[in-house]
C-alpha cells in the first residue's frame, strides 16, 4: 500500500488497467512540461489539441479531475488567456503530484 498522507488523493482503479494507467499518467505529466513550451510559443492550436486530449480521456482511465483540467485548458486556448492556460497547466501538475492510484 502506497503511503499516503492528507494531501494524498487516492483514486481506485479496475485493476484490469494496471498494465496502462502508469504510462497514462507519465504521459500526463511530460503534458506539464509540454504545455509550458507551447504556451511559451503561443501555440495555442497545440494547447487546445492538447486539452481537447486530455478533457476526453481522463474519466476514462478513472481520473476525473484530469478530464475538467482537459476541458479548462482547451477553453483558454481557444480564448488564448494565458494566465487560464498556466493555471491549468499548475492544476495538472497539482493534481498528479497528489494522485495515488490503488487498483481494485
């Protein structure tokens, strides 16, 4: 059992996904990296790409939270508010810190 602690969030998930969720999340978390450069660059096609991304696949791999980040930033894209972006970019990287999966 993972250790966890009040800031931990624990999430279960069918243990059917184990081989998958690990990767799924690491993916997730080069994303924070990513989309500080493409903010940087100001590519917001890629951002929005990314969020649009994001926003459909979260809830299905059992994070939630992943796929409203998802939807936040594809809004702020289109919109191009960077200050949204980052915040949604600082969500992400909040949220994965905290996640602890526990399969089921």
């Amino acid at each position: 059992m993972p250790e966890l602690n009040e800031t931990t969030l624990v999430v279960e998930i069918e243990a059917e996904l184990e081989p998958v969720v690990p990767g799924y999340l690491e993916l997730r978390r080069k994303d924070v990296e990513l989309l500080q450069q493409l903010l940087e660059a100001g590519n917001f096609a890629e951002l929005r790409i990314m969020g649009h991304r994001m926003k459909g696949t979260g809830g299905s791999y059992g994070f939630d939270p992943i796929s409203d980040i998802g939807e936040l930033l594809e809004n702020a894209a289109l919109a191009e508010d960077r200050s949204a972006i980052g915040q949604a970019g600082d969500e992400l990287d909040a949220y994965l810190k905290r996640v602890t999966v526990v399969y089921v």
